[in-house]
C-alpha cells in the first residue's frame, strides 16, 4: 500500500471540483459516524450548486490546513456552525469561503443513498436535533451493532 500526504490527495480533489467534476473519497476519520464509518463508507462530493442550509454536508477547510467533512447545523449569512454526526461540540462561524464542497450522495455500507433516502433523511432531519443525547445514541448504535454481529456469527457456526 502507497501513502498518500492528506494535504496533497484532498489539494488535487479539491481542484477537480474546482473543474466542475464530482469527485468520490473514501472517509477517513470517525466524526462523522454513525452515518459514515472510516474506511468503510465513501462520499460524492462537487462545488456547491445552491445556497448551502441546515442538514448539508460539506467538505471545508479549517484555518490551520485541516480537510473536514461535517454537516451544517446552522446558517449565520455567510458564516456556519458544523458539527460531525459523531460530535456534540458544534464548530461556530466556519465562513462560506472555506467550504469548496458539498457531499451529494454517499456509499454506506456498499449502498448508494443520496437526499430523500431515509438514512439521509434520519441524519440531515432527526439527528441534527438530537446532539445533546448523541453519546447515548451511539452506544445504542455499537450495542445494536454488537448483537448483529454475534448473531450473523451464531448462524455461521450452525452451517
């Protein structure tokens, strides 16, 4: 396996959806589970089309050099509060000039969802809501996963 400094992968994507092309990137990070899980899941992104709202993720830049996917939690005029689905502090005043994208369907799982999926809908509509009990929900999250696991184990013993 060949590694890849971040700056210079993220530098050339960003440059493609500069050219107006959609771009596909595996995640990398947790903060953005349980909606998007590193090295499993991958992400679609391109320039911002439209006006960016609450529930988008985007793909921006941090003053210090740092590349983060994360989603609006709230609009400011052209400043924005972020925060990953895995988070419970929101990053404030994010301004419109650091975000160079916008994520426009996701692979989770091996499955394409893209806006009026129901997953997509569940993270951009009931769990932006839901950030002071996020600890909790994703320990229900990773004891429900826990249980499938054990279980797809238990039917693999009996074959």
């Amino acid at each position: 396996m060949r590694l890849v400094d971040t700056r210079a992968y993220v530098g050339m994507l960003r440059e493609l959806v500069e050219q107006g092309k959609e771009v596909r990137m595996v995640i990398s990070g947790s903060s953005m589970a349980p909606f998007l899980i590193h090295g499993r899941d991958s992400i679609f992104f391109c320039t911002p089309e439209r006006e960016l709202r609450k529930g988008d993720i985007v793909f921006y830049e941090r003053p210090g050099g740092q590349f983060v996917v994360h989603r609006i939690c709230g609009v400011h005029g052209e400043s924005y509060d972020l925060i990953g689905d895995g988070q419970t502090e929101i990053e404030h005043n994010v301004r419109r000039e650091q975000i160079f994208a916008r994520v426009t369907q996701v692979e989770r799982k091996g499955k394409r969802l893209a806006p009026g999926s129901f997953w997509w809908g569940f993270f951009e509509k009931v769990w932006i809501r839901m950030i002071p009990l996020r600890p909790m929900g994703n320990r229900i999250y990773r004891l429900l996963q826990g249980r499938r696991s054990a279980h797809r184990e238990n039917e693999r013993e009996k074959t």
